[in-house]
C-alpha cells in the first residue's frame, strides 16, 4: 500500500491535517485526519457511511488536557495507574466511579450529540458498534435510541481485566473480606442500527447493508467473543491507554459490512485500532482523532498492527 498526504507536523489547520492510504490501483483504503469527531460527523454529506465502530471517551474528564498531562506522567487523576506486578508494567484505567453528577450529565450531553451528528451519515440499516462499560452503558444506549436508532443487542467481550476487585481503600486490612466491586470479566459493546427502507434484502440491494456479516455460510456473527487483553506487541506499536486488541477488532469490524462493502468510520479513533482492523480486512475507512498525540501514534502504527499475524 502506499500512504500519500500530510504529517501532524507538516500541516496546519485542524481537519486539514491528515492521510490516506490506497491501494497499488489507487483505490483509497482508508483516510485519517486530525480534528473534532463531532464536527466532522456535522460536515459529512448524508447517507456517506456504512458503519461506525468505535470507542469514543467516557467521562471526557479523563481526556481533557489536564488529565492526559497526568496520565503521561504516570500520576493518574482520574486514571488509576497500577502498581507493577512481577516485574510487568501493567496500563492505566479509567476511574469511573469518580464521576459525579454533573460529570455524568456532561457524558449524557455529548453522547446525545454524537447520535444526532451520526444518524444522517450512516446509510439506511448501517450499524454503529459503540464500546462502553458495565458502569456506563445505560447513559450511552438511551442517547442512540432517543436520536433514533434501533438497539440490536450487546457485543460481549469476554476478557479479564483489573478493573474492580479491590478492597476499601486504606483499609484493605481491615476489610480482607470485602471487594468494593466485583472483578470485571466481560466489556459490553452496544450494538445499533439505523432503521431500514423497507425489507432487508431491500436494504441489502440498495445500500448494502441491514445485516451482520457471518463468520462463515455455517456459522453466524455471535454476541459473545473471547478475547485477551490488548498484548504487548501491540501496546509497543500504539502505547494508547484504550488500545483494543486486532484479533477482536477484526472480528467485530468483519461483521459491520454484510456484503464487505462500504465505509467504516471511527470518529474517536485514538491509536487507530479500528482503522488497522478495515486494512487488514480489505474493507475501506475513515478516522478521526482530536488528540495530536494520539493521531500522530495512529499515523504511525496503523499499517503495522494491520500486519499483525492475530
């Protein structure tokens, strides 16, 4: 493949800084660039996008400048950063449970207003698989329905984590017998469409989708994937706190287009882990990242973590 456009430090303008990739008969296979997911949700000609897959920031706190500055520093804030074990530095984690009130009203705001931003983008029957948490999930799946999606269900991905577990804090010997929460095994992914015209084969012929891309002619997409943590080969390539593994990326991303055909977007594609998936899939792709940072990561390792051997 070879990659044409501009670097982060080559350009100016936000939304004008970005790349694309195409393929040895010049077919773009997908396109990043730098700038503010909801605004170019709000830019974007109607019915231009297949699908949407993607793990957007919750809470924002933990994605506001201040917070990264102490995430890179490694002194946490919002994000838990746990101690070493056996010698493995193990990533950071977002610290739900710290959010109050208003924090979760801001969460309900921007979630309302990415759905209302997606909705005229995705094509009749396309579908938006959308990451979340036990803790969150209900906030994020009411703002797509009132918006006017259809909910489909919940991808379970099914992985141990160090989320929850722990004893009260500074008083874990008094209370040796107790965890605050329960220790997490499981990630839930919403899973949405925008409604179909008509029948879905009619949604099929005339937009290519409606459905869900079976695994094989014998075996269809499940809502239940086994997956292991984000390994260390690919956290060397994309140190993103957030980063997604490829082996289940794929598998998710392989059942957003029925036809293998169209668009996928990522409009909050931090270290590119969904666009990665579409290239090594074929499949075409758009992503979006605001954090310099964390486009300049995504810029760099797409193309190697779509080399990946899963």
């Amino acid at each position: 493949m070879k990659t044409v456009g501009l670097s982060a430090a080559d350009a100016g303008a936000e939304n004008r800084v970005g790349a694309s990739v195409s393929d040895p008969e010049g077919l773009t296979r997908y396109e990043i660039r730098l700038g503010d997911g909801l605004a170019w949700l709000a830019a974007r000609a109607a019915n231009s996008v297949h699908a949407i897959v993607t793990d957007p920031p919750y809470g924002l706190k933990e994605y506001t400048e201040a917070e990264k500055r102490k995430l890179r520093r490694g002194r946490g804030g919002v994000w838990r950063i746990p101690p070493t074990l056996d010698g493995c530095r193990r990533s950071p984690l977002p610290r739900f449970t710290v959010l109050n009130a208003e924090d979760r009203g801001a969460l309900i705001g921007f979630f309302e207003a990415f759905a209302r931003a997606a909705l005229p983008v995705v094509v009749p029957g396309g579908h938006v698989f959308i990451a979340t948490n036990p803790l969150l999930s209900h906030l994020v799946y009411g703002a797509l329905v009132e918006a006017g999606f259809e909910k489909r269900g919940e991808i379970i991905r099914l992985v141990q984590t160090l989320r929850g577990g722990d004893r009260p804090k500074n008083a874990h010997l008094e209370f040796v017998g107790v965890s605050v929460m329960p220790r997490s095994g499981w990630e839930p992914w919403g899973l949405f469409r925008k409604p179909c015209e008509g029948r879905v084969q009619d949604n099929l012929r005339k937009w290519k989708t409606g459905g869900l891309r079976r695994i094989s002619s014998t075996e269809p997409f499940g809502d239940v994937i086994r997956s292991a943590p984000t390994g260390a080969a690919e956290r060397r390539l994309a140190p993103h706190p957030s980063l997604k593994p490829q082996a289940f990326m794929r598998r998710i991303v392989h059942a957003a287009l029925p036809l293998g055909e169209g668009i996928v977007l990522d409009p909050f594609m931090g270290a590119g882990s969904t666009i990665a998936a579409c290239a090594a899939l074929g499949y075409r792709a758009i992503g979006i990242e605001l954090d310099p940072a964390y486009f300049a990561m995504a810029h760099g390792a797409i193309d190697a973590l779509a080399h990946l051997r899963t």
